[in-house]
C-alpha cells in the first residue's frame, strides 16, 4: 500500500511552493506594470509635489520642517518626502515609489484579511490580493499620478484586520496613522463608532486614535514647527474647494446649484452626520433585535462575524465620500479595495460590486487626467453605478447583520481522528 501518511504533508508542501511563485510573479507583474508608467508627470506632481520636494531639499531636508505651510499635507508625508531628499533617487522615481512600497503593504493587508474570511484554503487570499495589487485606480494612483492614497488605505486595512484579530488598540493605533497621513481615513471612523457602540472596541482604546497622531507631529514639533499650524492642517483643507463635486462619482453629479454653494455644501454635510447616524442606529438596532436564539455578547449585542465587519467597513467606505459634498474622484480609493475583499468573502452575492465600483471610480479618474476622452465620459453615470454598488452592499450587509453567526458544526468522530494526527492550520 502506498505511504499515505506522508502525503498529506508532501501535498501541502506542493500547494505552498506554488503559492510562494505565484506570489512572487504577482509581485514581480505588478511593479513591472508601475516601472512601465514611472515616466509619466502628472499635474499634481507639477504643481505639489514636486516643488515639496524642491522646497525640502533646498531648506535642508528634515529641518525645512520648521514651517511645514510650504505644504498642505500633513507632516508624516512630508517626512517620507524630506528622507528621499538625502536618497540619490530623482524626485518622480522616489515620491512614486514610496506610493508603490504601500501598494505591497495594502495588497499583505488583503491577503491577510481574505485569509481570515476563507481561512480553509489560501489561493482566494492570494487572488484578492493580487485583484487589488492589479486595480486601475490603485495602479495608476501610485505608478502614474504619484499620489499617496495607497498609504492611509494600508493603514485603514491594517487597522481592519487588527479588528478582525481582536485587538482593539492596535486597530484604534492604525486607524490614527491612517488619519495623520489624510483626513479621508474618517471615512471609515462610523465603523468605528459602531464597533464601539456593539461592544467589539472598548472606548478606552479609542484613545490610541489621537495618541498615534499626535505622535507623528512630534518630529515636526522638535525642529520648530508651530503647533497650532499642525493641528489645523485639516480645517484649512477643508475651505480649500467649494465645488459640489471635484469629479467624485457621488450624489452631487445629480445636483446644480448655480452661484455660491456654502450653503448647499452645510446642508449636505448635516444630511450626511444624519443618515450615517441613521444608519449606525438601525445597525445596532439588528444587531440586538434581529437575531433570535443568538446569545447576547456585551450589552446584550451578539458579537460581530469578521464577514459582517468587512461589509460594514465597505458600506462606510462608499457611503461616507457619496454623501459628502466636495468629494475628489480619489476619495473611493478605500471603496475600490474593501469591495474586493467583501467580493472574494460573497463572490455569489457581490461579484459583480468591485466592478461596478471600478467603472465608476476609475471612469472619473479619467475624466481628470486623460482630457482627450473627458467628452465621452458622463459624471452622473459614474455616480449612478456607484450608487448601485452601494445598494448591493448595504442590502447584503443588511441581511449578514439579521442572519447571525451560523452555529458551530458538530465534528464527526472522523473529523476528530483526523485533527489529532494533523497540525493546526495557521
């Protein structure tokens, strides 16, 4: 008879090889696609980050940070940009690659996710990874644009995972680095709130979130920066732009307001605390009455799936910038990549989300970068494929929350036998 008892290890062995190569072609595919567009000089490099990087290198690097007003980023991006200046990297090549260094950082954090969702087999947390390494959006964000949306939404995925794995200050920690890098990570703050709300965060660690930013101005604070200045970097941005919409896909493509805005811009920001309020209420409100028979865990909430986490945290991700008046078409950087998780966890209910999502987002990134087809494109059409990724997700997620966690299955006595002869999947 064959030696069957090694073959279960030797089958193992096979698969993770295989995974390793495919991870490493992954990789190696997806930085080739980011060399390719390395060349390329967007506006905003223009504009921005390039004479940040002029400003930087000419006032001495780190301690140019004395008046960090040259900029309206906050200063842990402009760290990052103060170090390439001692590096002999020309400033497209290092600004665009420490975006691409975060493309890996956000496609482990899917990879990790995914592997907690479908933990049975890993290729599905390969393929979301490699899904997201591959997105238009996230491609083009780092390896044409330059832009730095890759390293808040890693911090935001780090952050969810942490929530995944039951810690809560790590989750709280990482959610405050994503906020130091940009103010777009309170786009996910409402889950937050409700993970506070159900009992899955304790409030105490809601601590960490101004701890880890406060923490990061610190440097800036030790070569003479002004306090003040770096506490208001968000307010200042926030009456920066007064337009509805700043070719964002969200429900102001369907508005126009001629003349002055203000007011329309205060209104929508009330609707929006409103309806996120709303719906944190009726969330919680399923959590403790729609779940018969499921034992109560905290407050008498039963506790949350890492499956209802996830389509929580892709709900605010889509919601919070659609709502929101003054919304950029970069500002669903965090939707495109949670749908896919949320997709590769509910491929028969929500497969077809990621593209919607991907359509829309990555439609008005065109129509900002590439004018040549800007007149072939449609806002409002954008906006409409997003608003029915939102109903997709909302709908699911709504019926995750009533479902409850499924009852843990009886182990046949095989099954028993089994796990004592083989190791702990980890």
């Amino acid at each position: 008879m064959p030696d069957t008892a090694a073959e279960g290890p030797r089958r193992r062995g096979a698969e993770l090889t295989a995974m390793t190569l495919a991870a490493y072609a992954t990789v190696v595919a997806a930085l080739s696609v980011r060399i390719l567009l390395l060349p390329g000089e967007s506006g905003d490099y223009l504009t921005f980050l390039e004479p940040w990087y002029w400003h930087l290198s000419t006032f001495g690097g780190f301690r140019a940070l004395a008046d960090p007003s040259f900029s309206n980023y906050n200063v842990p991006y402009l760290y990052l940009l103060a170090a390439l200046t001692y590096l002999p990297l020309p400033a497209l090549v290092g600004i665009k690659w420490i975006s691409i260094l975060f493309d890996l950082a956000l496609a482990y954090y899917t990879f990790r996710i995914v592997s907690l969702l479908r933990p049975a087999r890993s290729w599905p947390a390969l393929g979301a990874a490699a899904v997201v390494l591959f997105l238009p959006t996230v491609v083009t964000n780092s390896g044409w644009w330059g832009q730095c949306d890759a390293i808040y939404a890693a911090f935001l995925a780090g952050g969810v995972h942490h929530v995944l794995r039951h810690r809560p200050w790590w989750a709280c920690t990482f959610f405050g680095i994503a906020l130091a890098f940009k103010f777009q990570a309170v786009f996910l703050f409402p889950l937050l709130i409700l993970l506070v709300l159900v009992g899955r965060v304790p409030w105490r660690s809601l601590l960490a979130v101004p701890a880890a930013y406060l923490a990061l101005d610190v440097p800036a604070l030790a070569f003479g920066a002004d306090p003040v200045q770096l506490l208001t970097v968000y307010a200042q941005q926030a009456d920066t732009y007064h337009d509805l919409s700043l070719f964002g896909p969200s429900v102001y493509q369907f508005v126009s307001v001629p003349g002055d805005t203000d007011a329309v811009r205060r209104a929508g920001v009330l609707v929006a605390g409103t309806l996120l309020s709303l719906l944190i209420g009726l969330a919680v409100w399923s959590l403790r009455h729609g779940r018969r028979g499921v034992p109560a865990a905290g407050r008498g909430v039963p506790e949350l799936t890492e499956t209802q986490v996830v389509l929580l945290a892709t709900s605010c991700a889509i919601v919070v910038p659609f709502l929101l008046p003054s919304m950029h078409e970069r500002y669903f950087y965090v939707a495109d990549v949670l749908s896919v998780m949320a997709a590769f966890r509910l491929p028969r209910q929500l497969w077809y989300v990621p593209v919607l999502v991907q359509l829309a987002s990555f439609g008005s990134y065109l129509k900002c970068i590439a004018p040549g087809v800007s007149p072939y494109l449609s806002m409002p059409a954008h906006s409409a494929l997003m608003l029915l990724a939102l109903i997709a997700v909302l709908r699911t997620t709504a019926q995750e929350l009533r479902r409850g966690p499924e009852a843990p299955a009886v182990p046949s006595q095989s099954a028993v036998a089994r796990n004592t002869t083989e190791p702990a999947r980890t």
